[in-house]
C-alpha cells in the first residue's frame, strides 16, 4: 500500500510538472482601469489556485471562530467512570440468532 501511494503521489507529480512544461507562454491578465499583468501561464494558474484557497479559508473563519468561542465556553463533558467488569461476557450459541434467508441472484 506504501509503495502504491508513492506511486500515485509521482504521477500526481510529473503530470503537474508536463503541465508546466508545457504551458510556459506568457499570459496577459486585465484587471480593472486598464492595468495588466504579464506571466507564464503556469503562473497565473497557480496565482488564480492560491487566490482561491485564501477566499475559501476567509470565508470559513467567522464559522471556525464562532464553533471555538462556544468549545471555550461549554464546560468539559463528565465522563463516568468504567463498570468493573466483574462479570464474564456473554456467549451466544447458533440457536439464539434468528434465522437467515438466502436468496440467490
């Protein structure tokens, strides 16, 4: 399964990095009141990737801090101690369960 893992994590890998290979022209990007911004395509996709990940988190902080302020303020959940367990676990024989219907397909 590791190896496996490290497998896909390197076709991850070498596909985003033809992707870059291949994408190195130089991309024009307008913003408002005429101004532009000039890099290789790679770049203004991985800008665009971040961008989007930081209006995402920013999104997500007022919900984060509202869930950490009441965690703070509920008090901690009393938890029982253990029974002892001073008697044998139960046994159950193929006579108690209840009886199974097979269907073929």
């Amino acid at each position: 399964m590791k190896y496996l893992l490290w497998l896909l994590k390197a076709a991850i890998f070498f596909t985003l990095f033809a992707f870059a290979l291949n994408n190195q022209h130089d991309a024009t990007v307008y913003f408002f009141f005429g101004t532009s911004w000039r890099a290789p395509l790679v770049l203004v996709v991985l800008a665009a990737f971040a961008g989007g990940m930081v209006v995402g988190a920013l999104g997500m902080l007022p919900g984060w801090w509202k869930h950490r302020s009441a965690a703070q303020q509920s008090p901690a959940p009393v938890v029982p101690p253990p029974a002892p367990a001073t008697a044998p676990p139960a046994t159950v024989s193929a006579a108690d369960l209840p009886a199974v219907r097979q269907h073929g397909l």
